[in-house]
C-alpha cells in the first residue's frame, strides 16, 4: 500500500490487486482474532499465575497462532474469490488507497447483494466470537482481580489489561464502523480517512500502547523526564 500512495504510476493489475487485498484480510482477520487471543492469556496469566506456563505452553501458542490465520486465509480466499468474480466496467479508477472492498463494491456494476450478504455473515460470526471471547475473558480476570487481597496486586493486574482494552477500542471500533454497514451508506472520502487510520496509525499506536507498562520504558521515561528531556 505504502508503494502505491510513493509511486508515481498509480496503476496496479488486476491480479495484483486481488493479491493485495487477500494480503490485507488475512492480516486484518489475524488482529481481530489476537485481540481476543491475548484477552485469553491475560486471563490465565491473572487467574492463575502458576500454572501459566502449562497452560499456555508453546505448543498451545502455536496451535492458537496457526488457527487464527488460518481464519484468516478461509475468509481472505472467499471474499477475494467473489468479489473479483465480479464485473467491472466503466472507469476502473479506485477512488481509494488500496484495493478494499467498499470501494470495489462502489466500482462493480455487477449486483453486489450476495458479496454484502456474506461480508455481514462472516465479519459479523468474526466479530461476534472476537468481542464475546474478550468480554468473557474480562468476566473472569475481573472476578480474580477482587479476590486479589492488596491494592498493589490488583493495580498491577489492572495495568495488565489497559494497554490491550485500549487497542480493542481502538481498532474494534473503526473496523465495525467501515464494514458493518451496507454499501449506499458508503462514503469514500470519509472512509479512506477511516482506512488510513487503522492500517497505518493503529499499527504504529500499537508498539507505544503495549510499551507503556513495560517497566523498561517506564523508567527510561522517569529518567529522561527527571534529566529535563520532557519540556
């Protein structure tokens, strides 16, 4: 994407096209489903500590790691598969950064009933078990947070979760809004802003979001602050 915006040849094939938007799922379906992966860890890392390590082995990583993008590559292949079955006529000029399915839908003079049909199925079963399995995960870690019996245990635990609430927030709320909704409601201008903002800013919010309470970074921030460094 970041070729296309420097390029001085706005031009992209069709086959490259497909490619990059199967590339943007796969990865777009993998964060959404990490979020609710790492709100399960947090989960057994608070509810109890001792057995973390068992619990969430290696192999037990791996295997969450590879379901999830595997999800991911099973939806990729089936949007990708219909959308470029459709026809498109007329200007072929995508008003958009990148090739994603809003303004595919827009450019297609095909009926694009059956594409919107499937994209609220699956996006929404997606969503739907991503937003229940953190929910739930949040039931539990904040029934272990109360029987937490000091204030600094519970605070520490607190901590744990902000950075990862903050980036659900974050990227749930602008992916819901872009996709969630049918095609006459789009509106390319406001959307390329909406896409730019969680494939580009969210991605580079992120690494700060988790960074904050890294004991690390927070001393390093105490120490610069203390030499003068923040004005």
């Amino acid at each position: 994407m970041l070729v296309d915006i420097f390029s001085k040849n706005k031009s992209i094939p069709f086959l490259g096209c497909a490619l990059q938007f199967l590339t943007f799922c796969i990865f777009g379906d993998a964060e959404c489903l990490l979020l609710a992966v790492m709100a399960f860890d947090h989960y057994k890392a608070i509810s109890n500590p001792l057995r973390y390590a068992v619990d969430m082995s290696t192999k037990v990583r791996s295997l969450l790691m590879a379901g999830v993008y595997l999800i991911g590559l099973a939806d990729a292949l089936i949007h990708t598969t219909l959308t470029f079955h459709l026809c498109f006529c007329g200007s072929n000029e995508i008003n958009h950064f990148f090739c994603d399915l809003p303004p595919l839908y827009l450019l297609s003079c095909s009926d694009t009933q059956v594409n919107e049909l499937v994209l609220f199925t699956i996006f929404g079963f997606i969503e739907l078990s991503t937003i229940s399995g953190i929910l739930v995960s949040y039931c539990y870690i904040i029934s272990s947070v109360l029987k937490i019996r000091s204030a600094e245990g519970r605070l520490k635990a607190i901590s744990t979760c902000t950075s990862h609430l903050s980036a659900v927030a974050v990227f749930q709320g602008t992916v819901l809004f872009m996709y969630f909704r049918p095609s006459s409601s789009y509106s390319l201008d406001q959307d390329k802003m909406s896409s730019l903002f969680y494939t580009l800013v969210i991605p580079m919010l992120n690494p700060l979001i988790y960074s904050l309470r890294n004991k690390d970074v927070k001393e390093a921030c105490k120490n610069s602050e203390a030499k003068g460094g923040f004005k």
